[in-house]
C-alpha cells in the first residue's frame, strides 16, 4: 500500500477543551470516551473516529502514566497497524488540508493524538 505524504503544518492537535477555530480545518476527535463536559455544539467535530483510539485496555494500561510512555507507544503504533484504511483516509484529507486531530487528556505531550499526529506523518518513535 501506498502511504499518501501529508505536510507537517497540515496535522494538528488540539485539546477538546479549547474553542473551534476555522483555522482546525476538519476537526477529528481520536479518543474514545467523549470529553466530560463538552456539548456536541461546542465540541464541533467533523468526525470522531472511535476505531483508531487505544483499546480500552491499553487506554486503562496506560493511565496517562508518563513513565510508561514508550511503551504505551509501542503498543499503540502495534495496534494502529489493523487500522491502515481509516489513517489512509485520514492522510489523504490532511494532504489537501489541515486536519486538526481532538483529544481531550490534561498533558498535552503524553496522549494517544501525538502517538496518531506521528504515525499519520511516517515519524519513527520518539
């Protein structure tokens, strides 16, 4: 399979709680809990691909425990390899215009958007 080049600027992140902004573009919420206290109106999401989130015993495994981070890595890009139709899909958008991926954890560089952001991209772990 062909992986479609999609540029750096053209893959965002945002936390659910922060407002929609035009600039988002296509707004994709990547969790698979909806946020808690966030309306569908306020959330104004294109899309909310529950499919391509950590399973819910990885979502459970991991906690948001920074120490297990390159694990929970490693286990969500393992994951993601039965999902290449749904990032393919999802490459192919953000090719063409900014994709702006919603997540709603409190830390901003531990979160399952930023494992999705690099894979999207082709980036090797970090």
């Amino acid at each position: 399979m062909t992986v479609t080049r999609v540029p750096v600027s053209h893959l965002r992140l945002k936390r659910a709680y922060e407002p929609a902004a035009p600039e988002d573009g296509i707004r994709i919420l990547v969790d698979r809990l909806w946020p808690r206290g966030v309306s569908k109106d306020k959330a104004a999401l294109d899309e909310w691909n529950k499919d391509i989130s950590p399973s819910t015993e990885l979502r459970k495994w991991f906690g948001h425990d920074p120490e297990r981070w390159s694990e929970f890595q490693r286990r969500y890009r393992t994951e993601l390899r039965e999902h290449e139709t749904d990032l393919e899909r999802i490459r192919k958008l953000a090719k063409a215009q900014t994709v702006t991926l919603i997540y709603s954890a409190h830390d901003e560089a531990h979160n399952d958007a930023v494992v999705l952001r690099d894979v999207l991209l082709g980036k090797a772990a970090r």
